[in-house]
C-alpha cells in the first residue's frame, strides 16, 4: 500500500492592514494552510511566484492597484487559485456585481470568521482531495505499467498479454500501428519479457537509411566491397547475435534487399556485401509498420512471402483515440517524468487543461500527447498544468495533429532547396525513398511544386 504524502495548501493574503493580515494568517494556519501575508500588490505578485497559492484573500481597495487587474494577474499566474475579495465599504454593492464574476467570496468587513473558517476548510479539503487523486494517479501510472508501456483500458492490456504469453517462444514478430503508438516500445518489451533480455537490442529506422546503403547496414560489407569500404565492417545482424534486432518502419525496406532479409530470418545465415562467405547468427527479428503492408503487397511493392514470415505473429497496437481512458494516467506519468529532468515542483494538471488534453484528437497519439505536455511543464510557472500552458503559436487550437506539422515541415523544406528531392530527403534525414513515400502519403507533391514555380 503507497502511503499519500500531501502537502499542506497555501493561502496567500493582501491587504494593508497589519491586524487584518495577522488574525487571518493566525486562523489559516489553525485550519491547516500554509500563510504568505502581503501590503502590497506588487509584493503579492513577488510572492506568487515563490509561493503558488491555492487560495487568495484580497482586499477590494488596494492602494497600488486595481483589484480587478490584481484577480487578473493572480488567476493568470495560478489558474487554479480562486479569490476571495474583501473590503471594508458596506455600501461596496456596485463593486460587488461588478467584480463577483471569477471570485468565490465576497466578503465585508469585519469579517465573519465563522463563515471564514468554513471556507477555509472547504477548500483546504478540496486541495487535499486533488492532491490524493494525483499522487494515486502517479501511483496508477507506475502499476499500470509493462516494460515502459502505460495503460488500464482493455486494450492495452490485451496487448501486454500477447507480449507475455509470446515473448518466451517468438523469434520473429510484427508490430503494427499507427505513428506514435508506442512500437519501439513493444518491440523492446518482446526483448525484456524473453530469454535474450540479457543481449543485445539493436534498433534500425528504415526509413532514415539512405538508399543503397541497406544491405551493408543490414549484413555489413568485405573491405574494398565498394567506393568507400575501407575497412571490412559487420552488419546490424551481426551486431544483435544473440540478441533483438529492431526494424522499425520495415514498409521502408527497398524490394531488392526483402529477399536477403528473408533468407536470414528463414535459415539465419548473413552475407556481407562482397564476400562469398555465409555467416551464421542467431537474432530474433521484430519489426514495425504504420503501413497497410497487405495493401502493398497487392501493389507489389513488399513481397508476399517476407510479409507471411514476419507476420507469424502480430500485434496491433491501439490508436490513443480508441483508449481515452489511458489519458490520465500517461498525463500523470509524463508530468512526473518532467518534473524529475526539469527540476520543477510539478504536482500535476487542472481540471480543465485535462480535459483538453481528453478530448484532443491526438492523430500522433501517445507520442503528440508525450510532447505536449512536455512543451506545457516547460511553460508551467505554478505547481499545476493549467488550459493556458497548452496553447501553442501555431495555431487557435490547443495544438495540431502530428500529421499536418510533418507535411508542413517537408513542404517548407522542399521551398528551401526549389524542389530538389535529393537535397530535401538530405536536409530531412531520410532516403529520399522515404521521402517519396511521405510525399505521396500527404499529397503534397503537386501542391509544393506550385508554391516553388510561384516563388520563381
């Protein structure tokens, strides 16, 4: 059983009333907050920032400022602070209509302090309530978890039940899904969860190999193999004997080295490119696609029978979309993960900026939510993620689908170089094969190369 570790909530008081400030501060802490007293408006504002309040008594006739610019600019700095705003004038009615709006309490003075206390304790109970939900969220994020995989829904967890049951007995396994679901991670949770979890897991990305140069990253080359071969150098093959080897975007793979990695998965044997000597290794094979890989084997361009080898067994991993229900605890995990690296006392997300997040669409899945909360414990200046620290500059929406910025980047990169797909698919860090397939996928071809013929 964890043990829930809450911290105690903060109030922060402003007024220029030393007396005021005092028995206030004197009640506060009786009830349980931690008190920050300030005169001024300014000090408040100092004060925020060191201490990010929960709570916020203010009084409705500041010397320094106006106290609806000072709501503002509390709730602005700490989104989920409300306000409780006093004053001394009884006849304040007027003010009072025009400054309820966006405050919980309006109080006269002298205050009633019973009804004070009932306040304080209401939202001091209301703190500790999100706070135990955070931590027990934290808490949920690290049982839920399978070798760096997160998830409750069923989904998710039939996914990790493949993993288990299979990983002790397949050697060669084929992960599909869409960008950004997570295959790097299962394909590492097949390595953990078998009995070469000990060796090596060596990862290839083909879609950033460079056209030509796969058979020697594969299978390695003989010295004097080709213009450059220097030296005789051994293949990724070779590299994860014993071992995992990873081919990720395996849809990438160019059809003539299909056939040699074909061979290598049916009787384990490896040629280096210019040597006539078969060398024997004993890998296990996943490989991962986001690609329809039926679908190109009907338009010929993946062979028939490397498709039925690698898909011996299979698993699809769910889109983000289709197990909304993860969302919490993946907030929760990535929260606490950035709060670690950055070194900021981050606790978690409001209310609202959750339910932002719930109700994206998240067409980059686990990978575009990763990154936007990542991007928002950046900008958080309180201990909670707030609706505001998930806006971004590109656009009027929280932030857009991964699909749109990867199409936007490489139509701007191909204006960049006037349409040159050799230097695009360079400056891009793919094979310009890839950068064909990319092209086609986003039907962006035509449309870029109308921007580059206006721009001459």
């Amino acid at each position: 059983m964890h043990e829930t570790v809450v911290s105690r909530p903060v109030l922060l008081v402003v007024d220029d009333e030393l007396p005021i400030l005092r028995v206030i501060g004197r009640l506060a802490v009786k009830v349980g907050f931690e008190v920050v007293t300030c005169t001024s408006s300014s000090e408040a504002l100092r004060g925020l920032m060191r201490h990010p309040a929960d709570l916020a008594m203010v009084d409705l006739y500041m010397p320094d400022s106006d106290v609806l610019d000072l709501r503002r600019q509390i709730q602005s700095a700490v989104p989920s602070c409300e306000v409780i705003l006093m004053t001394a004038n009884a006849g304040a009615d007027r003010a009072k209509v025009g400054v309820k709006p966006g405050a919980r309490e309006y109080m006269n003075k002298p205050l009633d302090f019973e009804r004070l206390r009932e306040v304080l304790v209401e939202v001091r109970d209301a703190v500790e309530r999100r706070s135990r939900i955070l931590v027990l969220e934290g808490h949920a994020a690290r049982e839920l978890e399978y070798c760096g995989m997160l998830g409750r829904s069923s989904a998710m967890q039939e996914v990790f039940s493949l993993i288990r049951r299979l990983a002790p007995h397949a050697k060669v396994v084929l992960i599909n899904g869409e960008t950004g679901t997570g295959k790097e991670l299962a394909a590492r949770a097949f390595h953990q969860a078998g009995p070469r979890r000990a060796k090596p897991f060596v990862t290839i990305n083909c879609s950033a190999v460079v056209d030509g140069l796969f058979e020697s990253e594969l299978f390695g080359h003989a010295k004097d193999a080709f213009t450059g071969a220097v030296d005789a150098k051994a293949g990724l093959f070779e590299a994860a004997d014993g071992g995992t080897l990873f081919l990720d975007e395996i849809g990438e793979l160019p059809h003539g080295v299909q056939a040699k990695l074909l061979r290598a998965l049916e009787n384990g044997e490896v040629q280096r490119v210019g040597s006539l000597l078969p060398r024997t290794v004993d890998v296990a094979v996943v490989a991962a696609t986001n690609r329809d890989l039926r679908a190109e084997v009907a338009a010929g361009r993946f062979r028939n029978d490397l498709f039925y080898r690698l898909n011996v067994v299979g698993v699809t991993l769910p889109p983000l979309r289709d197990r909304r229900q993860d969302i919490p605890e993946l907030i929760a995990a990535f929260i606490g993960d950035c709060s670690r690296r950055l070194k900021k006392p981050l606790s978690g997300i409001t209310p609202e900026g959750e339910r932002v997040l719930s109700n994206a669409r998240w067409e980059g899945n686990v990978r575009e939510l990763r990154n936007v909360v990542e991007r928002a414990c950046m900008l958080a200046e309180g201990t909670m993620i707030s609706e505001r620290d998930l806006a971004t500059q590109r656009s009027t929406e929280p932030f857009g689908p991964l699909e749109v910025l990867e199409r936007e980047h490489i139509v701007d990169v191909l204006q960049k170089v006037s349409g040159n797909r050799m230097a695009a698919a360079k400056v891009l860090g793919i094979s310009r094969r890839a950068l064909y397939r990319r092209l086609d996928r986003h039907h962006i071809v035509d449309a870029a190369q109308r921007t580059i013929r206006r721009r001459a």
